[in-house]
C-alpha cells in the first residue's frame, strides 16, 4: 500500500504543536508555516497549487484557527516564562496602535 504523502504545512504543525520540541524550534517551525502559508494564499491565482502546495480555502482557515489556538495557549505562555511577552492589540496604547497599523501599512 503506497504510503500517503502528509503536505508540507501539516508537518510543519506538527512540530509547532509538539511539546518535545525546544520553544526556537517550534518558533522557527512557525515562521516556516507561514511562509508556507504565504506562498498558498498570495500565489496567482491563474496557476492552482498542486500536490504539496494545495491548500483550499477552507483548508486555510482551519489552519490558521489551528495556529492562532497553539500560539495563543502554548507559545505566548512560554515566551512570557521567559521573560518576553508579547502584547495583544488590545492591549496597546494609542501611540503604539498607530505605529502599528502604520508599519503594517508600510510592510504590505
């Protein structure tokens, strides 16, 4: 029986998700998901994705639910045990909240 092929972003969950994972490891598996991630959704859309790369928008979504519920109760805990929180929007002043949606702007 050929064995199936498990697409790329699957396995970069995974190792964000796992635990036995050092938190640079699973960061590092973050930043790769969402170049993964990236290249699906902005690609043209003249050229469908195949293979590895597809990913529906449906697929998608539940990815990204996904990866907001593991950075959200697993990642941001640990950074913050280490001295490194990051803030939500939320919890921002006005003064920041402008420097962001300014940046925000610039980088896109």
């Amino acid at each position: 029986m050929p064995r199936r092929r498990i697409p790329e972003s699957l396995k970069l969950l995974h190792r964000v998700q796992s635990t036995r994972l050092s938190l640079a490891k699973r960061l590092n598996a973050l930043a790769q998901l969402a170049q993964t991630l990236d290249s699906c959704l902005c690609r043209d859309n003249s050229s469908p994705a195949t293979g590895a790369t597809a990913l529906s928008a449906q697929d998608a979504l539940q990815l990204l639910e996904t990866i907001n519920e593991v950075v959200r109760t697993q990642l941001l805990p640990l950074l913050a045990k280490r001295h490194l929180p990051i803030s939500t929007i939320a919890q921002l002043n006005e003064e920041q909240r402008a420097w962001l949606a300014q940046d925000f702007q610039r980088s896109i």
